[in-house]
C-alpha cells in the first residue's frame, strides 16, 4: 500500500522573486514522480521480465513496497516503515531474481538505518541487523576479488586510469604514483600490477625507477599490497619503491608525500572521492586543495555515474536503488542464479 501523506503536511513557500522553495516532502514526492514517470521503473520492470520470465509485475510491485517504505522512513512513521519491512523480506528473495536481490540487500540496509534512527522497540519482529563495512578478512577478500573478476566495471576504470598514466610516463625515466585509497583494497593490487606491466613492455625508452604511495587507514594491508608489488616489479627488472601513508583521504597534507626532484608525479583515484563528499563539502575541498599543491603532471579520476550524496535520503536511496540494479543485472548475465559466489559478492 502506497504511502499516504496526511492533510497537515507542509508545503514549500514562495521565495522572493515568486519561484517557490520545496518543502522537504515536496522533495520526496518529487523524487517519486521523476522515478515512476522516467525510465527507472521501465528498465527495472523490462529487465526482470527477459532474465526472469515474465517477472515485471512482481518487479514492480516490490519497487513500489521499497519507496512506500523509504517514504515511511523519511516521514519518521517507524511503525508504518517496519510493517512494510515485514512485508518486504517476504517478497525480497535472497536468492530470486537480480532485483530480488538488490531488494533484499536494501531491506538489510533500511532495516539497519531503522534500528539506528527509529525508537527503541520500533523494528518489532523485523530484528536488528548487523551495521558497518567488514574489515579486512580472508572472506572479505575472496568476495572482492571475485566481485573484481566477476564485474567489468572496476577493471574497466583500472584499465582507462591506467591508459591514460602511460600516456604522461612514456619515455620518462622517473615517476611517483600517489594511489588515493591504494587499489580499493583488493589484496592484489591488480591495476597496479597492469601498469608495471605495461611500463616493461613498453616499446619507449624503459623506466628505470617507480616510486608508488599509497594512502589508506589501514597499516597492514598497505604494506601487504606494497611488499607484494615491490616483488612483482624486481621479477620483472623494474626498481619500485613503496611507501605507506596511513590516514584517511581528507586527512591528507601535501608535507606527507616526499616529492623527488625529477621524477613525474602522477595522482591515481578509482571509486573514491565520493567517500569523501560523504563525510563533509569542506572535506573533499581540503582533499583536493591538497592535490592541487602537489602539482601532479596529471590527476586521474574514477567515478560511479551516480549521486548518492544528496542532501535527502528519497533521492540518495533512488539513485542507489537504481545504479546497482545495473550492477546486479550485470551480475545476473556472468553467474547462475543459483551460484554459491552470489552470496560471497553481496
């Protein structure tokens, strides 16, 4: 059953040249309007019904429970949010179709932001469930890296960063890679191990010496993914040199880079910055003012096509919503619905 708005419910005013301000639930029912009247729904609907066999209409209907739900949170009514909830991890299958899916894996993350935001006792049978990102464990990374084999996205962007750092190093002799967010993570430092790769390879005069730094929160894995490339690189006659900075993104400071006369400096971000966004404006305005007193030779810069760090938690669920439809679908085609690597990668 759809959301209902009450009678008492606010409406923007006028502003001074007679262009009226929303409200903020003028902005949900606007962001449900541009939702239901575009090409979301459509793709969610046409998807299902050609990888699922004639599953649209349940597609729809369960897109239609989410937002009723996200409405319920949004309007604060816990005890309307939790008897859709309910009624969502009945029809939400973990092992369903691909929107089957990625409904369940937002049901988990509307019932966590219930437990954190709503009253005690507000869930009532829906249960708590568990908040946060996993850290590092032989788990985690087994699921990442099958997500990297798996899903052409991140590889995609590896390849394009990668591409472009090779037209800026060819025929030097030195260069410094700065890696905002060190390689995701992913335990193999695959992109970087591309690039040292194609530098060998090629046909210009060979670099003789690479300097990689890495800037991430977590000490061990740093290192980890260091040791590992300065190994991968002496195998195949290239001098790397590896060094850690360990603090967030926005903590940076250009006096922790040590920047060598001579040698190119190069800054790498894949799928990071907005992390940044998320945590303030100013955040992401120091993190690149402190990029822009580093005087890179180039900056490059991987992104999601996606905005989820809009001020209103309508528009940064739809945006979610329908960027990892995509993904899943993509998924989808790659696995067997019935494939055990499903449940690792979600």
């Amino acid at each position: 059953m759809p959301y209902k708005r009450h009678k008492t419910d606010v409406v923007g005013d006028t502003g001074p040249v007679g262009l009226p301000h929303l409200g903020f639930r003028d902005h949900v029912e606007s962001y449900k309007q541009r939702f239901f009247n575009g090409e979301g729904l459509d793709a969610i609907a046409g998807n299902e019904v050609e990888v699922g066999g004639g599953g649209g209409r349940d597609a729809m209907d369960l897109v239609r429970m989410l937002i009723s739900c996200v409405e319920a949170v949004a309007y604060r009514d816990w005890a309307q949010a939790s008897a859709l909830l309910i009624d969502l991890r009945a029809h939400a299958q973990a092992l369903g179709t691909s929107f089957q899916r990625v409904a369940s894996c937002f049901v988990v993350g509307l019932s966590d932001r219930l437990s954190v935001v709503g009253p005690l006792g507000s869930l009532g049978s829906v249960g708590l469930t568990k908040c946060g990102m996993p850290g590092p464990s032989p788990e985690w990374d087994e699921a990442l890296g099958l997500a990297y084999k798996m899903c052409l996205f991140i590889r995609f962007g590896h390849f394009v960063a990668n591409e472009s750092m090779l037209e800026v190093l060819a025929g030097e002799s030195s260069a410094h890679v700065v890696d905002l967010g060190m390689s995701l993570g992913l335990p193999m430092g695959h992109q970087w191990r591309d690039l040292i790769q194609s530098l060998v390879d090629w046909p210009c005069p060979p670099m003789h010496r690479i300097r990689l730094t890495g800037v991430g929160p977590r000490t061990e894995r740093l290192e980890s993914i260091g040791d590992g490339l300065v190994d991968f690189a002496h195998g195949l006659g290239l001098e790397l040199e590896f060094q850690a900075i360990v603090t967030n993104l926005e903590g940076l400071r250009p006096e922790d880079v040590r920047v060598e006369k001579g040698e190119v400096l190069v800054v790498n971000s894949v799928l990071e910055l907005h992390h940044v966004v998320k945590e303030s404006r100013g955040a992401l305005k120091s993190m690149l003012q402190t990029v822009h007193r580093l005087a890179p030779r180039v900056l490059v810069l991987v992104e999601q096509d996606v905005n989820n760090n809009g001020p209103f938690f309508m528009g940064r669920f739809m945006e979610a919503m329908h960027y990892y439809s995509v993904v899943f679908d993509a998924l989808d085609m790659a696995l067997p619905r019935y494939d055990t690597r499903w449940a690792k990668m979600e």
